[in-house]
C-alpha cells in the first residue's frame, strides 16, 4: 500500500517529536502493510514555514536512521500546503513541494470551510499542470454541511484524500457519516493515513481499507491506497 500523507518527519511540524517517534510511526505503518510513504509536513504561512531544501534534509535523516534500524519503507518527499491566496506563486517558487514524482501537490482547506478564493487558487495550479489533491475534506465544516460543495472542484480534475481515521471513527459522528457519504458517491481518490504519531493517530491503513470495504467493497477500497496507478 500507498500512503500519500503522513507527518513523520522529526520536529517540522505538529506531526513526530523526534527519530525514535518518527521511526515508530515507520514500524506502524509497516505492520499496517504500508510500502511506501510520503513525508508531508505542513506547510503553513506563520506557522509552519518549511521549504523543500529543509523537508529534503530531515527525510535524508530520517531514511538514514530507518535504514540503520531495518525499517524497509520506501520515504518520499512531499509537503501539505496550506490553501492561501497566494499558493500558485508559492509552488511555482518552490516546486520541490509537490509529492514526489508527480505534478500533484497535498492542499489543506481551512478547517472552518472553503475559502471564496479556493476555486481561483485551484483553478490557477490547475491552469500551470498542478494536480491539487484536497486532503481530508470529510472533516471541512462546509463539506460535512453538504458534500455536494466538492463537486465544482472534481469537475475540474481536484482529486480528493481522505483520512484513515476518519473511516475508523477516530472523530466526531458527523466526519464519519460525511466520509462514508464520500466513497458511496464514488468522489474519493486516495486514503491516506494523516500520521501524527504512533498511537491513536497511526498509519492504521489496512484497517481503513477493511472497513471501507464493507461500505463499497474490497475492489474499490483497495484501488484507494495503489495511489501512484493514478497520478498523471
């Protein structure tokens, strides 16, 4: 399995603490049947200001410390950005944010709702070969009102990333039934896990899998987590 989204990467962001966190959420993952993981740190204005030249040196670190431990997961490179109106100059400046391999980038809605300016942002990264991925819309105030929100964005090519912990039940009811809404209208893309640490926020992916299969059966659920087939 594939997982596109994780924060792993030691004293960057909110996610691991230290190698020894970091390589726990590595350990998870594998028993969890993750082969290859992405580091995705946030990336967020006055918060958050890290750029690919940092993130690219704590995953060299961090791929040494998994190797010395024989930790055999495949880590990449990528960051989530944080939806601002200024994003499109961002990513041009620094294009090394863009999970790795790919012209696809991991964008973070404000939690609250969806910015009247999301639709000019999207549509200018779309507009300069970016394929936004939105991470974790189920738990977006605005979208748990009414998913049908989203479907502007899927029209225009927005692909959509969901949290494992979401399907597990790891928030409130209403991300749950909102998340569950999302992969029975077939507007899902990719289950990441969204790992903050080796516990209640884990790399659980297989048994999200599991679970969402149950809702829209083992095929489709597991075509979730094989993410790269995907990418254009």
């Amino acid at each position: 399995m594939i997982d596109i989204h994780s924060h792993i990467l030691p004293g960057i962001d909110d996610g691991a603490a230290d190698p020894d966190e970091a390589c726990a959420i590595l350990e998870a993952a594998g028993r969890a049947g993750v082969r290859t993981i992405y580091a995705t740190p946030h990336v967020i204005p006055g918060s958050y200001e890290n750029d690919s030249r940092g993130i690219a040196a704590k995953l060299e670190s961090l791929r040494r410390e998994a190797d010395k431990r024989h930790i055999e997961i495949e880590i990449l490179s990528g960051a989530e950005l944080y939806l601002v109106p200024d994003l499109p100059a961002r990513l041009a400046a620094d294009p090394g944010l863009m999970l790795s391999g790919s012209r696809c980038a991991l964008i973070e809605c404000p939690m609250q709702g969806i910015p009247p300016y999301a639709d000019g942002v999207l549509s200018s990264l779309m507009e300069s070969g970016v394929t936004p991925i939105l991470a974790h819309p189920e738990r977006n105030a605005a979208v748990m009102e009414d998913a049908s929100v989203l479907m502007p964005f899927l029209c225009k090519g927005v692909f959509l990333q969901i949290n494992a912990g979401s399907i597990l039940g790891y928030y409130e009811k209403r991300v749950l039934r909102t998340v569950r809404e999302l992969l029975e209208r077939d507007m899902v893309h990719f289950i990441g896990s969204d790992a903050h640490g080796p516990g209640e926020r884990s790399p659980s992916l297989s048994a999200a899998v599991a679970e969402a299969a149950t809702w829209i059966g083992a095929q489709k659920a597991g075509q979730l987590v094989a993410s790269q087939l995907m990418w254009p």
